[in-house]
DNA sequence: TCAAGTCAAGAGCACTGCTCTCGAAATGTG
DNA sequence: CACATTTCGAGAGCAGTGCTCTTGACTTGA
C-alpha cells in the first residue's frame, strides 16, 4: 500500500512480491481448472521454481486456499460495498434500494467469478475450512452489511409487518449469541432484526450458488440472471419489505 | 429388490451384490473422511480386491461419486417425504405445516448426515456434477414437493400477501421455462406460485448448507437447530403465509 | 465341448502433497 | 570487514492417488 513508513528491506519486498505472484497465479488456476485442479506444484512452476521450494512460502495446499479465500472475501466484499453507497448514503438512503444493490452485486460477482464463488460457499476445506481469525475479517463484511441495511429498515418500522415469522419464537440462546455479535459489530438493533438479516443473507447465497452450481439445470443457469433478480426482490422482502 | 421377475443369474445377482457393497463402503468412508478423501483404492482395498480389479465396478471416480449422489437425493427425498406425508395428506392438510414439516426433516438430514448433505449441495464436480439423466430423478423430488405444496397454498389463496415481491415482473423466458417445469411435473398453478416455491426451496438449501459448512462461526454451530427452526417459518413465508 | 465372456491380479504411468538434506546466496553483527 | 546466521532454491525421495494395459483363471451359454 504506502512506499515508506517502515523501510522494509528488498528482501522483504520481494517476499511479498512472490507471494502476490502465487495468488494471482492460484487464482487463474483456479479460473481455469475449478479448485479440485488446483495444484501446489503448478504454481511452483509458474514461478519457475522447483516444487519443494514453494513450501518456503505457502506451508500447505490448504494454506494456500486460503490465500485464494481472504483474496475472494475481500474482493467480493468491495465490489458490494461499492454498490451498495452508489445506492445512497450508507447511514442514509432507502433500505431496500440498498438491499436490491447488495442482491445485484452479490449475483454479478459470482456470475463473474464463479470459481471464486464455489470457494467461498462451496464445500468447506476438510477440518481446515476457515482458521476464523484470517478469513472472519472480510469473510464477514457482506453479512454485516446486510445487518445494517436490516438495521435502517428496523429504524423505519418497515419490519414486522409479516416477514418477522419465526422471529418471536428464539431460543434463549440463540437471542445471546445474536446479541454478541450485535455488541461485536456495534449494530444496535433487535435481536430478531439480526436474525432477518441473517437469513436473508444465507437464502441469498443459497439462491446464488443454485444458479452457479448449476442445481436449477441447464435451461436455468442459461437464464441465469433473469432468475436471480426477481429472487433478490423477494428475499428483500424478509429485511426490508415495501 | 424384488428376487424373482426375471429369473437374475446368479452372476448378475453376485454383481448387484458388490455394487451395494461398494456404495456401503463408500458411504462410510464419506462420513468418516470427508468427500475429499473418497479413494477408489481404498474402496478395493475394503472389498479384498486390488485396485485395477475395483474398475470393472466403477469406471471412475466421478462415477463412484454419482453413485454415491443418487443414493443420498434418494435417502433424502424419502426422508423428506415421510415427513411431509406425516404432516397431513399428501393432497390436502394445512401447506404451512407441510412446508414447516418439510423444512425441518431437511434440516434433520442435513444434521445427521453432513457429509452426504455436503456431497449433494457443496461443491459440484468439474464437468460432470449431475449426469441429469442419472440425477434428476431422485434429485428433484424435494423441489417438487416444495411446488405442491405452494401449489396448494396459491389455491388456498394465501400466497400473494406480499411475498409474492419480484414474481411479478418475470422476464418472458423464465416464464416460459416454468411453465415448461408445470407441465413435466404435472402441477397445474401460476408460474409466480413456482418461482415462489423455486427461491424458498434454493434459500433452505442456502440456510441450511450455511449451518453444515459453518459459515456462521462456531458458535452458531453449536446451536444450529434452534437457528434453523426460527429459520424455516420465516422462509415458509415465501409460500405459504399464515 | 468349446468359444466367448467375465473377472481379478499384477505391473506400471503420470501425477499429487509433502519432507528431508545440501549448497549458495543474502543478511545483519562483532 | 569478516563471520555467523538466516533465507532460499534445488534435488532426491516417500507415500499416496486415479487410471490403463496385459495376462491368466474361471464361469457361462451355444
């Protein structure tokens, strides 16, 4: 990011330029053969080194995944972001409007980068999946954004009206693990409100990896985003409903 | 299944027997090692054979895997339908409680059967995933049962209320290709009712998968069946309001 | 009885992730 | 500056994978 605060010796330097080359190797891997086909070695050849010295840099091959992992979350997370302020203020600003910006956003970057998708929400790597404390940062924002457009909704009186079912009946301990991640993130909302926003947020990537995944068949993931649009308006409904 | 329509040679019947066998072993070895540890070696090695002899049975491994994938949409599906017919008669009965029934019998499986659930909806497999012919029988039945009942909602006149958002402006092709749905299923309704039933059966799909992959952190893991029950009544919304 | 088929075994290929050791180079320090 | 330390790439190698090909024993139907 900046040139200069700490000197940062050209040893340094080219580490972590060696290691941006092996995402950016990774990721046109994993463009090109899916995550299965992507291999440790061939990126060793890629850098034009020989297998056993990429170990210097990565560890694993699960290591490596979640370089691709945090790289994903956090472009993803950017690109939503991006839209949801060009969709007003982000204090301010229709909620839903906002929300049908996220569901779009959300929907374009995995139609473009469906590979990068199924690594995020596809299976989860074996016993290794998401070491919380390297992935929870981005791998959160989209979530929490959702919960602060819910939120603004709540604020308006706009919830409660129908899309609340479920809502009155949380266990107690659901309630307390709701509200420590409302204190986390600083959200101050109703417990239920939370619990809008996150299954609106899992129904979005439900309704998303259908189509990426090809599970609606071929004649569907032909049509793709005509499908997905409509879905999003009607998964607005559960956070922010007009 | 049955032991006398045409007579089987013992030699077909003996064939029949090690195909069982081998979905058996693979089963197991899915739930104790994850889909990424299926071996077709390890597989031979547990039917006494060696491994070359194992591909007179499979052909390969993404063959072992759809075997694998039909035996657990069947698991499923049965699972679910018991559930449902449980929860009233297939035709008549109260659609929410059949769709609540079925939800949480999902959940039920998905719970008992991570493994399986994650071989179904994780990551599909690169260019083969479901030989539709294969699949689609067993595949869709829960998609189907999802249908009749919205089917059976929109006749009651519930759905409409305001869940309907976004089917009203349906773009011409995914009309078409609904209605082509309606007609190989034989369900007779609107195209809206069935986009409705589509996006609540892909967003159980999502919210479930999220508890079964861990999305949402440890500690919603723990609890995932008082999140998912909440969750379940909010999306039967989509088909069917109270 | 005899040809046709089924089936298991064995050897082998190309590939994977990963570990170890060794020598060269860069690095920071007395 | 010289020296000890760390960093890094190369090479060899291990255990495992999916998959193919060939060979020989056995069962089967004509």
């Amino acid at each position: 990011m900046d040139p200069a605060p700490h000197p940062l010796g050209p040893r340094a330097l080219a580490r972590q330029r060696t290691m941006a080359r092996i995402v950016e190797l990774g990721n046109t891997q994993l463009i090109e053969q899916g995550v299965a086909g992507l291999s440790v070695r061939e990126i060793a050849r890629g850098l034009g080194m020989v297998s056993s010295a990429i170990y210097r840099y990565v560890g694993s091959r699960d290591e490596l995944l979640t370089l691709l992992i945090v790289d994903a979350f956090a472009d993803l997370a950017d690109s939503v972001d991006a839209a949801v302020s060009a969709a007003g203020t982000s204090e301010g600003g229709d909620p839903r409007a906002r929300f049908l910006a996220l569901g779009d956003a959300m929907c374009a970057w995995a139609i473009a980068h469906p590979e990068r998708w199924t690594l995020l929400y596809g299976t989860p790597v074996r016993d290794y999946a998401a070491p919380a404390d390297t992935t929870n940062a981005d791998g959160t924002r989209v979530m929490q954004a959702v919960l602060h457009i819910a939120a603004d909704a709540a604020e308006q009186g706009s919830i409660g009206r129908g899309a609340a079912s479920g809502s009155e009946d949380l266990a107690p301990e659901v309630t307390s693990l709701l509200e420590s991640h409302l204190a986390e993130f600083g959200v101050e909302t109703a417990p239920a409100t939370e619990f809008a926003a996150l299954t609106a947020w899992s129904s979005l990537v439900g309704v998303i990896s259908a189509h990426v995944f090809g599970q609606l068949g071929a004649d569907a993931a032909a049509i793709g985003e005509h499908i997905l649009r409509p879905q999003v308006r009607m998964l607005a409904d559960l956070v922010a409903p007009r």
